[in-house]
C-alpha cells in the first residue's frame, strides 16, 4: 500500500508515474493478462471470469490512482507541457479501462453465476 500512496500522493517523478506505472504495468502487462485469458482456447470458466473481474478492477483502480499521482505532481512542481500530456492521455485511459468494464463486467458475471 505504501507504494499506491505514494503513487497517488505524485511523489514519484512524471516518467516514473506515467511509464512504469502508467505504461509498463497497467498497460503492457495487465493488458497482455486480460488478452491471454480471454483469448485461451478453454473457454470462460469460474476461474478465468474471477481472474478477469480482478484485474479490470485494478486495472481501473491503478488508472485512477496514476491520473490522481500526475494531477499531484502537477499541483506541487508545476505545469509543464509533457505533464499536461501526461494527465490527458491517463484521464483517456481512465475512460477507456471504465468503457471496457462496463462492456466486460456483465458477461463475466454472467459467467460467474451460470456456470
């Protein structure tokens, strides 16, 4: 927990926050999860329906928390152009990973409950 306080305190720097949290977690390797489980030949099962709703919901969680981070780091060092960038592509982001909840979390629940 200490390091989600600190990421959403923005006491990581910008390139910290935006492409190891922002870009090479909750990106490439939460995305590259999701793919592969809906994606595997087995099927939906119990199992990869809980797996999924975990991690949309951090994937959620860890968008909000990044945005919030880079909205601090703006509010204490100043605005400067990349992070203006920064916050814009990760408020999108935000709303991309909540459209897709919203798409996903339905079926998997459907999922959850009939299988």
């Amino acid at each position: 927990m200490g390091v989600l306080k600190k990421l959403a305190k923005g006491e990581f720097s910008l390139a910290v926050t935006f492409w190891v949290f922002g870009w090479l977690i909750n990106g490439l390797l939460l995305n590259s999860l999701l793919r592969l489980l809906l994606f595997s030949a087995h099927g939906p099962t119990k199992l990869t329906a809980s797996v999924l709703l975990v991690i949309i919901v951090i994937k959620v969680f860890l968008a909000i928390m990044i945005c919030m981070g880079i909205y601090s780091i703006i509010k204490n060092k100043g605005k400067t152009f990349w992070s203006v960038v920064a916050l814009v592509l990760q408020i999108l982001t935000v709303l991309v990973a909540l459209f897709f909840s919203v798409k996903l979390v339905p079926s998997m629940l459907k999922v959850l409950i009939f299988l």
